[in-house]
C-alpha cells in the first residue's frame, strides 16, 4: 500500500502535492492507521460487521419503499 509519485514534466510541486492527498484520500491510508492504532476485540469487529450489514438492509428496504 506504498504510494510513489514522480513529478511529471512541466508540473509543479502544489499540483504534485495535490495528486498525493488525493492518492492517499482513495486508498483509505489514514483510515487505517487510526483503526490500528487501538486494539479491536475479533467479537466487536463481527459486532459492527453485522450493525453496518442490518444498517444496509434498512437503506435497501426503504429504497424498495418509495419505488
């Protein structure tokens, strides 16, 4: 999950700096490093899978709704 960017010809380190943060943004590298910087117990993990699995369900069945 390294990112390596190379200066391309005629661009400037402000739009260089630009495609990192975006780069970084898409590929969820603080995202992650703040999910590993505290333990998570495998039960609360499978718990917030399937809250986020039942929160899905809901969305969907209130799209079908207003169909």
């Amino acid at each position: 999950m390294s990112i390596i960017l190379r200066l391309k010809p005629g661009e400037n380190q402000n739009s260089l700096l630009k495609r990192f943060k975006y780069q970084v943004k898409n590929e969820l590298v603080i995202e992650e490093a703040r999910a590993r910087m505290a333990y998570v117990k495998p039960s609360q993990v499978k718990q917030e899978k399937l809250k986020e699995k039942k929160r899905k369900i809901r969305e969907f069945k209130r799209e079908l709704d207003k169909v």
